[in-house]
C-alpha cells in the first residue's frame, strides 16, 4: 500500500495551517495596532472637545459680562446726570441696549407680556 500520496496531503495541509496560523497572528497584530490607534484619536478627540467647550464657554463668559457691565455702566450714567434725568437721552440709549441685551436671550423683565 503507497502511502505517498496520503503524506504529500498531510504535509500540504500541515503547510496551509501554519500559514493560516501565521496570516491569523499577523490580522491579530494588526487588529492590535488600529485598536491603539483608534484609542489614540479618541482621547485626542475628547481632548479638543473639551479645550473647545472651555473657549466657547471663555468667549461667552468674556462676551455677556463685558455687554452687561457696557449696559450697566450707560445705565448708571443716565442716572446720575447732574441736574435730573434727560429723558430724551434715556430713551435714546434704551433702544440702542434693548437689542444688546435682547442678543443674548434676555428678556425685558419690565415688559408686560
């Protein structure tokens, strides 16, 4: 009985699972590297969200203090006029802050309605 052929087949297929073996660690290694890098662009993701949150909120916070203490200084500067209130001049600077105020969502607390 010639048994020849029957080894040719199993070094054949000995061959092919080393070689599979083989591709099988090196897809492993890969599926290693882009896991890593894949991490790596997260927390470099997170990390630009949030020095954007802290910008955002920095140019609000500089934005609406800056506007209100701008309004309230007008504001106290009509008051204290020597010699009375000029009320045209009050009016006047109350329309061009109304809509200074209203850019931030304020609404008029002494409006009816």
């Amino acid at each position: 009985m010639d048994i020849t052929e029957r080894k040719r087949a199993e070094e054949a297929l000995q061959q092919r699972t080393k070689e599979l073996q083989l591709l099988t660690e090196t897809l492993e290694e890969r599926v290693k590297e882009r896991t890593a890098e894949i991490a790596n662009l997260s927390s470099h993701l997170v990390l630009a969200q949030e020095n954007e949150r802290k910008r955002i909120s920095y140019d609000l916070h500089d934005n609406v203090w800056q506007t209100l203490d701008i309004v309230k200084s007008e504001i106290e500067r009509l008051v204290s006029k020597q010699g009375g209130a000029d009320w045209a001049a009050f009016q006047q600077k109350a329309k061009q802050l109304i809509p200074v105020i209203q850019k931030y969502g304020c609404k008029n607390p002494f409006s009816a309605g």
